[in-house]
C-alpha cells in the first residue's frame, strides 16, 4: 500500500513558477516509477509527466515539454514537478500517482493522491 500526499498548489499569475511535492508513505516507493497528472474542469485527467524508479527516464507531455521537470527523492519518498513560465491553461488539480512497475508505462497508476489546485491568473 501507498499513500500520496501533494503539497504546492495555489494561485500565481502567467509566467511564474511552482514546485508540487508528493510525499510518499510506504517502504515500496523508491520501487515504483511515479507520474503527474492534472484535470482542468470540464475535462479528463491526462499526464503530465512520469519518472522511472531510479530518475533515469522521464516522459512529459507535449504541452509542457521545455517548462516543466519532474523529479525525485528516493531518500526521502518525494517526488516533485517543478512548473516554469506557467500558463492560464495550466490552470487544473494536479494529482500525483504511483505505478507498480519500475518502468513508466502506459497504464492507469495504482495509487493516486487527493490533488493540489493549482490556478493560473492572465
């Protein structure tokens, strides 16, 4: 079992950044690749990035390539997304999820968190 907590969300204004955390409970993170996601109202949720086990291989989705990274801390469960130059269209409740697999693969995550909105103003 895994537990997912986000932290970071809140209300910037178009070219500003953030930094979404996800603490992880659970001896088995450091096992599993991990992955971002968001939902904009009136829309389905979609990736936004994933991290293999080891932080060796990413996967972003085309709208952020270039403005966002994700990360990890596997000393201290933590996976993060750092989010530059944001957009009005970013705009959404972003989730953290954990896969069980080591790889990222294109399934639906195991583990889901309960999301952090986050707001951007024009």
């Amino acid at each position: 079992q895994v537990q997912l907590v986000e932290s970071g969300g809140g209300l910037v204004q178009a070219g500003d950044s953030l930094r979404l955390s996800c603490a992880a409970s659970g001896r088995t993170f450091s096992s599993y690749a991990m992955g971002w996601f968001r939902q904009a109202p009136g829309k389905e949720r979609g990736i936004v990035a994933a991290i293999s086990w080891s932080g060796a291989t990413t996967y972003y989705a085309d709208s952020v390539k270039g403005r966002f990274t994700i990360s990890r801390d596997n000393a201290k469960n933590t996976v993060y997304l750092q989010m530059n130059s944001l957009k009005p269209e970013d705009t959404a409740v972003y989730y953290c999820a954990a896969y069980t697999t080591s790889t990222i693969v294109p399934v639906t995550p195991r583990y889901w968190g309960q999301g952090t909105q986050v707001t951007v103003s024009s």
